[in-house]
C-alpha cells in the first residue's frame, strides 16, 4: 500500500468524498496497474466503470471506518467520469475489495480481472481535485 499521496499524485487524481476516506482514480492504463496492484491496501474498494475503458478508482478509508452508501456512490461516479462513459446517463460501475483485483499473465498493462464483483449504477460525476495541506501527507 502506498501512503505518500505526493507521490502517488503524479499518477492519480485523488479526491475526498468526505472526512476520513480519498478516492484515487488512475491516470493512464500504467498508473492504472500501479493504482491496482501496488497502491492499493486489501481493503480498499476498487471501481471500474462496465464494459468500456476507464480508470480504476480506489476508495480509501483513512481511519478504518466502513464508508456510507452516499461515499461508496461518488468513487463510483468517479469512476464512471474517468471512463469513455463520462457523457452517458446512468452508468454500471464494478466495484469489489481491492484484495479480489489480479492480473492475468500476459496480459496488456492495465488489464485485471475481479472477483466478488457488485454493480453500483450511477451518474458520471467528480469532486474537486484534493490538495493536502502542506506537510500533512
């Protein structure tokens, strides 16, 4: 898991839906990977919107704490703005624990499968950019 959001800014755009929690949404199909499988704690929730191209967008819980159906619902909207569905209505997004995200051998960057998936339908839709305060992370 990577904690230094400085770093992990140059590669994901990170957003906080509420006290407590930051959703990070992958740049390219390589900070995609990285965001996946190297950023990501077990227990973070990953979001990828259904069917088309997309970033992969982690919700991260600062403090332990289990997120709200209103939280859970802006990271998928994140992750349906950061996908060629940002012009769409209603969006299927996937969403499941960060833990049942894998890569496939051989595959091409970017490319995961998933387990224990869910579908969250919403709107496309993002929060302002989040800029911790200096020194504080």
């Amino acid at each position: 898991m990577i904690d230094d959001l400085s770093a992990l800014r140059r590669q994901a755009f990170i957003y906080q839906p509420a006290e407590g929690f930051l959703i990070i949404a992958g740049r390219t199909s390589n900070d995609n990977e990285f965001i996946s499988l190297k950023a990501a704690s077990q227990n973070d929730l990953w979001f990828h919107v259904r069917g088309m191209p997309g970033s992969h967008v982690l919700l991260r819980s600062l403090n332990g704490d289990e997120p709200d159906r209103k939280t859970i619902e802006a990271a998928a909207a994140a992750a349906a703005w950061h996908s060629k569905g940002r012009n769409g209505g209603v969006t299927p997004v996937s969403m499941t624990l960060a833990r049942f995200v894998s890569k496939p051998s051989g595959s091409p960057k970017g490319t995961v499968c998933i387990k224990n998936e869910k579908v969250v339908k919403v709107r496309p839709a993002v929060l302002p950019e989040y800029k911790p305060v200096e020194g504080g992370g």
